[in-house]
C-alpha cells in the first residue's frame, strides 16, 4: 500500500505534468569548480571530495549522450521510468564561457526521451550573460536551476569554506526571480555548531525567498575530504538518526506547503561514505519521516507562521 505524503514531492509534480514516470539522471560534463580551479580557492568546500559532492555513480568514461542512455536502461529498470530528466550534477555547471553552455545543454535538449533539465551550481558562477540563457534555456523545456545556499549562516559558510556569504545566494535568487527561472536550494542540516533554532531559521528564509523547491541533506562524511579529517580529530558531531527525522518534521512544518520537495536525505555512496552509516538506508529514513508525521497529525506547512 502507498502512503500518501504529507508533502509536497517532486516526483508527484513530475507525474502530474508529464503524466508518467520521470526520473533524474545525474550527468558529469567535465566542469569544474571556482572552489578549486584556483578562481577563488583549490581546496573546495570541506565536505566535497576530489569528484563533486553527490556525484557518485556517474560514468565519467562516457560522453554526455552516453551517461543518459546509460542511465536511462538503469532508471527504467529499476524504477520503471518513461520519461528522464538530464541532472547536470557534478560541480558548478554553470562555471563556463556561455558559448560553452549553449552547445552542452542544446546537445542536452535534443535527448531521446527528455522531459527536461535540472543544472546545479553555486550562486556566485551566474553573470548576467549566463542567467539570460538559463531564461532562453527555459522556453525550450522543462527547467530547473539547483543552487548550493547549504546555510543562511556566514559563520557555517566561512566554516565549511564556502568562499561567499549569504547576501551572494539572496542577491542570486532575486536575479533569477526577475527571469522567472524555477530554483531549488540545497540545505546541509546538521552543519557544525549549528543550533536547532538556527537550522530550522531556514525553513522561513526560504519561504520569505518564495523559492519552488527545497533539497534537504545530511552532513556526510566523505573519505578524503577535510571534513573527515576533523571527525576523525573529534571536531565534529552528527546528527544521529532519530534527531535527524524530527528535524526535518520540523521543518517541513514551517515550510510553505506550495514549495516541491525534491529530496529530505541523501546516503554520499557505500564507496566512500565514513558516517553517518544509517544514511545508508535511504527509504528507511523516509519511511521515519512519514510516520513521524503521520503519529503528530501534521504535514508541510503544518506550523507555518502566518503573515
């Protein structure tokens, strides 16, 4: 039996505009990173390991056209897809001459089978030049842009060397706002020294935004990345599971209930992952949050301040 969500998900948007199944798949298009190139730093955020955060499981020995096709004979397998949207996911896909961008996402537009495009980046690789395709990009298809806000706070941005503050991701969505472009923001709960009330201070921030979709993660360790270094020197504490699922009924409470949930938890891949091992039990972890909503009688926009 299916439980109905007590929020509002992507897929069921996607099911609703497309009238079937639609699954993402992640592709890696060779960029890199402000982060790391040396454009502002080589060292990249403390969680993101030397090939992306969240990128694992790409085939990076194929080109672009053939990650989709791979992709898509594992997403119909597994999950019965019909229709797929290209993940431009590993690093900031938008850190490019824009002459660049059009001849990767046109290529993109062209696959067989695409329902549209979902690009990731950071809020501060977005020049007008490139916000103004986006926009062009975006009545061709289906789109969505994903930006990395990971925090509200400066001090968890400077902690985690993000190399922007806030005010960067504030002044970003105002600029796609004017070009009626869909953004999504990624949110890292669990941040150090990040207080409860300072987590859940984000669920109204990007209700203020009016942004149309949220992607909640965990803190993960990952090998090899400065983050593990500081675990291992006891500098960090995760979230354990159960405080995990309360926090995000939490938020999901405070959030506008008009706004798409795109994903509440992520598990970093079995390769490489170092804590928190309960991550990896994805579906678990949903099936938590849904019952934990389920038991308080609540659901998205439960406990949303009025007006």
């Amino acid at each position: 039996m299916t439980i109905q969500k007590r929020y509002n998900t992507f897929s069921t948007e996607l099911k609703r505009i497309f009238g079937c199944k639609v699954q993402r798949i992640s592709l890696d298009a060779g960029f890199s990173c402000p982060n790391r190139d040396g454009t502002l730093d080589v060292a990249g955020c403390i969680f993101c390991g030397g090939q992306g955060s969240g990128s694992h499981g790409i085939r990076r020995d194929l080109d672009i056209v053939a990650q989709f096709e791979d992709g898509k004979e594992v997403m119909r397998r597994k999950y019965r897809a019909i229709k797929f949207l290209a993940y431009f996911q590993a690093y900031s896909n938008t850190h490019a001459p824009v002459e660049q961008l059009r001849q990767l996402f046109g290529q993109a537009v062209a696959l067989p089978d695409l329902a549209g495009l979902i690009v990731a980046t950071r809020p501060d690789c977005l020049p007008g030049t490139v916000l103004d395709y986006l926009q062009e990009l975006s009545r061709q298809t289906y789109f969505w842009l994903e930006l990395g806000m990971q925090s509200i706070h400066d001090k968890s941005l400077v902690l985690i060397n993000r190399r922007h503050d806030y005010d960067c991701f504030v002044k970003a969505v105002e600029q796609c706002r004017m070009r009626r472009l869909r953004v999504c923001a990624h949110i890292i709960l669990g941040l150090p020294g990040e207080t409860r009330t300072e987590m859940l201070a984000m669920a109204l921030e990007i209700n203020r935004l009016c942004l149309d979709g949220v992607k909640l993660q965990l803190l993960h360790v990952m090998r090899g990345t400065r983050l593990a270094d500081m675990y291992a020197r006891g500098e960090v504490t995760l979230l354990d599971r159960d405080e995990y699922v309360g926090l995000v009924c939490d938020f999901l409470e405070l959030l506008d209930p008009r706004i798409l949930i795109h994903r509440l938890t992520g598990d970093g891949g079995h390769d490489n992952l170092v804590a928190p091992l309960w991550s990896l039990k994805k579906f678990e972890v949903l099936n938590l949050i849904d019952a934990e909503l389920m038991q308080r009688g609540t659901g998205q926009g439960s406990r949303m301040p009025s007006a």
